[in-house]
C-alpha cells in the first residue's frame, strides 16, 4: 500500500496542490488508477462507489499529462449532470491550481450558452461536459474535439439511466479512434457493458468492491407502512434521529416538492431539489445543505447527482426506485471517506419484493425495522436534549446575569427550573405524539404463530429489547449473569428485531422479571415479563 501520493509518480506541482486540500493518503481506487494512467494509454473500466475518490484517481494523471502551451483541447470529460459537472471542473481546477496557462471549461445545460462559447473560443485544455450541451456545442462549431487524447465518461451507467445512449454513441463515433478510453461506473449493468466492448480497446478492469454492490459502511433497514402513512413514518424516522443530515430521495419533481414544502411547514430544516429549479435556486440550496443550515435535503434520483458531502447520516428512501442500481447509487451517498451511514427504505406490503431483489443484486442484507412509537420517540429526543445541554460552553460573561435571573427564579425549586428548561424544547414532541398511533404493518414472519419448546424445568422472560438496539446474544447472557444468575440457568436464547426471549431456570423467572423489569439497560428502559410461548 502507498504511503501517500509522492509515491504514485505524481508531479509536485500536483502534490503540493493536494496537499494543501488536505489530501494525505489515497484511496484504494486512486492507488490502482493513478500509477497505471500515468504510465499507459490503455483504455479502462473502473468500478467503483460514490465517494471513493474517483475524481481524482483519473483527473490527477489528465491534469500532469495535460500540454498547457497550447490551448486545443486534450481532455473530455462526460457527466450527467450539471451539477456534478461543475463539482469535476471545480476539483480539476483546485487540482491543477499550480499550473500555468491551465484552461478548464464545464459546459452543461440549463445555463446560457453564449458563455459557454466565449469562454470556449479562448480555448480550453480541458473540457467538462453533459452530453447533450456538448454535442451542440460541437454542431455549432464552438467546441473541436479533433485533438482530443482522453475521454472519461464519469458515472457511465447513470447516464445510460438518464436516456444519453444515442448521444453517447454519437461523441463516441466522432472522437479520434487513438483516444485513450476512461469509463467509471458504480455499477456495470449490460448498457455500460456494450459500450465498454464497442468503443474500447481491450480496457483494463479496476474493481474496487463488488460487482454492483453497495458500500460495506452503510446499514440497511426497511419499514413496513400502509402506503398513507408514509409521511408520518417519515416524520418519526426523522424524530429519532435528532442529529440526522440526509438525503430524502422521492420519485418526482412533484413529491419532491410537495415532502419538501410539508416538511419546512413542520418546523424542519429542509429543502428541495429538483430538475424545475433554475440553477441560482439549486445553488442557494445546495450551499445551505454543505453548510448543514439544512439538515434535511429532499431530492430526485437526477438532481441529486454531484452532490458532493461526506458526512452524511442518513439517505432515506421515501420510495424504493425503480432501477436497482439507483439504489446503490443513493444509499452511497452515505457511509463516505469510510465512515458509517444508513440507508432506511420506507415501503408497502406489495414492495417486499424489491427489497429481495435489490438484496440479490447488489449483495446487501436489508434489516426488518419498525418505525418507534410516540414514547420511543420522546425519549430519544430527551435524551438529545439532555446531551446539548450537558455539551454547552457556558460562556464566563453569563455571571453578570446570574443575580437578576436568581432573583426571578428565588420561588422555584431546582426541579421545577429543569422541567421548565425541558419544556421550552420538548413540550410539542409530547404533544404531537400524545395520542400517536401504531404504523407499522406487522412483518409475517416475526408474527408468525411459532412456538418454541424450552427444556425441563425452564421458562420464557420476554424483554423489550432485540437487534436493532445493537443487542446480541452475548449482551443477553451477561445480563443474565449480572442479575446472579449462573450460566446453568439460561437455557435458548431467541433474539428478533424489538425483543428478545430467553429461556430460564423456572425457579429464578419469577425473580427475573421483578429484577428487570423497569431497570435501565444500555440507555434503555427495560421491560420484563413471564411468557408461555415465543
């Protein structure tokens, strides 16, 4: 494994660049990249997820191999969005920002092309392009890409998606047959296969990760609700989450808007984005959400594309897409720069099937959750508050304040000043969730009528925790044993989703339940009783 970026056979101009980005190692797709396009011209097929560094691992070697005393244009780079367009043109430009006479273009629809073509006729070593706004560029003979030495069609298999076949086959058939090919996919569905084999010279294939997978940092879970409760198992989703800052993919412009506009209404800090928006409005929200003033971004599956954060939460799925390789291409917008995320599909009783083939063909296990009721939902946001709280400076000039806020409260006990303080940021989550009903529709086979014997002389403790609060068989038998019961005692232990069973010393039930019940166990309230069946 490299050690950094010197050790590529990258130039200093570029390693000083970088380095002042905050680059110190490469990724695992810029250690295989890098050194094999600074030394060949061989076409390539790399696979590799969003937030792997892609950008880099081809943008590096154009940029050293990039002939800056003369201005005709070497490099094309196709992407297929305007937004991650401009995100490429941006990053090759901080990149490339010890480079003299250097010349990068973003050309990219739903922006006037007047300037575009002002700022192509000073020319342009280096040009970042939508298909569509290329092409007619080129028919208007504003762009020449006679000279052209390196095509990178960046996230290939999402603008096969998008409908760019037929003008992907027309600027490949117009380029120089010597060019040198770079295609990068997160995914390699037969679309991008047929390319790969009609217009590339036996490229070489770069994997990082499976075939067609998802990113191994990001936990999936679906929630099972009646198709008019979407939206209320939304809000809660987001509710038990208090620190969330995530992406809310919809289907369409229209529900985009409309999740949206419900969400701003009930007190979120959120935002649309969408193909409708004219690009001052896109950029003013996208530079709201970078700057995590909102916390919540509700968008479409093309909107969405060079979206450009790291630290994302969470990505929820308002509804599951249609093409299963969106779904990968969504749930990496999380779980980046190896850090942890999650992914939650919101669905109905008909959908479970495309949970299953999403399971298949992107080679991840999907979690059964619930959506948490009112009371879960007001402890998770105490508790959130209590941490604030707690992690509050507390500024040395709020002294001279004390004596008139002392005197305010003389007639109040400490208590009461806590529970007023709670109250100014909780009192409408209890309120909301007062009289909250249940959302879930119950898995089948969780609710299966099972039965499981236990052995002579045990019993059935049910208690309220299970998988999904990160609770393991083991946690269980530690329990157990710290309550003074010894290992002989626990028999079968039958961990679910919500709830776990464990089977018993007959003898000691009884005390077990009176034990557990209403302890606190990992942050959670337990709670206990004797059952027959399991």
């Amino acid at each position: 494994m490299a050690l950094d970026f010197s050790q590529l056979g990258l130039d200093n101009r570029i390693i000083n660049a970088i380095s002042e980005l905050g680059y110190r190692t490469p990724t695992p797709v810029q250690e295989k990249v890098i050194p094999e396009l600074l030394v060949t011209g061989n076409d390539m097929v790399c696979l590799a997820q969003t937030g792997t560094g892609k950008t880099a691992a081809f943008g590096l070697p154009i940029l050293q191999k990039t002939d800056t005393a003369t201005f005709i244009t070497q490099s094309l780079v196709l992407a297929p969005t305007r937004e991650l367009a401009r995100q490429i043109s941006q990053d090759l430009t901080n990149y490339g920002r010890n480079f003299q006479n250097l010349k990068i273009v973003p050309v990219y629809g739903g922006a006037g092309i007047d300037a575009q073509i002002r700022l192509l006729k000073k020319g342009a070593q280096i040009i970042v392009a939508t298909p569509g706004r290329i092409i007619d560029l080129v028919e208007r003979g504003a762009a020449d890409l006679s000279s052209v030495k390196t095509l990178i069609l960046d996230e290939a298999d999402e603008m096969l998606n998008m409908g760019f076949k037929d003008e992907l086959d027309t600027i490949l058939e117009s380029l120089p047959a010597d060019r040198q090919t770079l295609l990068f996919s997160a995914t390699l569905p037969k679309e991008v296969e047929k390319i790969a084999r009609t217009y590339m010279k036996d490229p070489r294939i770069i994997q990082i990760g499976a075939r067609n997978s998802g990113t191994k940092n990001v936990q999936h879970f679906y929630f099972t609700v009646h198709a008019k409760d979407r939206y209320s198992a939304l809000k809660r989703l987001v509710d038990y989450n208090p620190d969330i800052y995530g992406i809310i993919f919809c289907r369409t412009r229209q529900e985009t808007q409309e999740i949206a506009d419900s969400l701003i209404k009930d007190g979120y800090d959120a935002d649309s984005l969408h193909g409708e928006l004219s690009q001052m409005q896109r950029d003013l929200v996208m530079k709201r959400f970078k700057e995590k003033s909102l916390k919540l971004l509700v968008a479409t599956d093309v909107a969405a594309r060079g979206i450009d954060v790291n630290n994302l939460s969470h990505v929820i799925n308002y509804n599951l897409p249609d093409e299963i390789e969106q779904y990968t291409h969504r749930s990496g917008r999380t779980g980046r720069a190896d850090k942890s995320g999650v992914s939650y599909a919101i669905i109905n009783t008909k959908e479970k099937h495309k949970i299953k083939k999403i399971e298949k063909a992107a080679g991840i296990t999907f979690t059964a959750a619930r959506i948490p009721n009112g009371d879960e939902v007001c402890e998770r946001q105490l508790a959130y508050l209590i941490e604030q709280i707690d992690n509050t400076p507390v500024s040395p000039e709020i002294d001279a304040f004390l004596p008139a806020v002392t005197e305010k409260w003389a007639s109040l006990s400490k208590e009461d000043i806590i529970k007023k303080v709670l109250s100014i940021e909780f009192n409408r989550f209890i309120e909301y969730y007062r009289y909250s009903r249940e959302l879930n529709i119950p898995d089948e086979k969780e609710n299966s009528q099972q039965t499981l014997k236990t052995e002579k002389g045990f019993s059935w403790i049910r208690l309220n925790i299970g998988s999904r609060h990160n609770i393991t068989v083991r946690h269980i038998i530690r329990l157990m044993v710290s309550c003074g019961l010894g290992k002989k005692g626990i028999g079968k232990i039958e961990l679910r989703k919500d709830q776990v069973f464990v089977s018993v010393a007959e003898r000691a039930a009884g005390y077990l339940v009176q034990e557990l019940n209403g302890s606190t166990y990992r942050g959670r309230k337990l709670k206990a009783e004797h059952v027959n069946n399991v």
